[in-house]
C-alpha cells in the first residue's frame, strides 16, 4: 500500500485511521491484508494509501457517507474492530472528513 491512491474528482469521504499498535503481531497483517481486499469490494470504495512509523495512518477513500457507514457495518469488519480494540491497538482515532479539493503533480 505504498502508491497514492488514484481517486476521482472531488467531492468524496475520506477516512483517517490514526493508532498507535501494541507490541507484536498478534495476527494484524493478515487481517490487515484481508481488510483491504475486503474494503476494496465494497460500493462506493474509491483507494486506500497507509504509513506506518511508530504511528500509523491508513486513508480510505469512499464515494459516500452511505458507503462509509455500510463499511462500518460489516460483519467480517466489525469483527476485525473488536480484535483491534481488544488486542492490535493502544490508542486510535477516526475521522471522516469530505474531500472538497485535490491537487499534486
């Protein structure tokens, strides 16, 4: 996950995923892995990009608030948010933010 993601003309909803992991991998990469693929096969889904350097932040970009909350929503998602809670992380934020303006080179 290392490319920009190539997403569309504004307006959309990003997703900001801010956290700090606890030590170990305790099976985070391949749920990780799985809950990109899985994102990347719902509606409305757009790219994802991610950075870890002792804080790690993982951006979704989705369509809609609609999407977004439908993605909240999944089984096998809402399962891996448990895990997260309970054993991956030591502190998280989201935040949902519209995307107004875009630009780069």
């Amino acid at each position: 996950m290392s490319e920009i993601a190539k997403t569309p003309e504004p307006p959309y909803y990003a997703v900001i995923f801010s956290s700090h992991r606890t030590e170990g991998d305790n099976g985070y990469r391949e749920i990780a892995e799985r809950m990109v693929a899985l994102a990347a096969s719902q509606p409305g889904f757009l790219g994802v990009e991610s950075a870890r350097e002792g804080l790690g932040i993982t951006v979704s970009y989705w369509e809609s608030l609609e999407d977004i909350a439908n993605w909240k929503k999944h089984s096998e998602h809402r399962e891996a948010q448990r895990i997260g809670h309970e054993t991956w992380y030591s502190d998280f934020r989201v935040r949902v933010a519209k995307v107004e303006r875009e630009y780069g080179i």
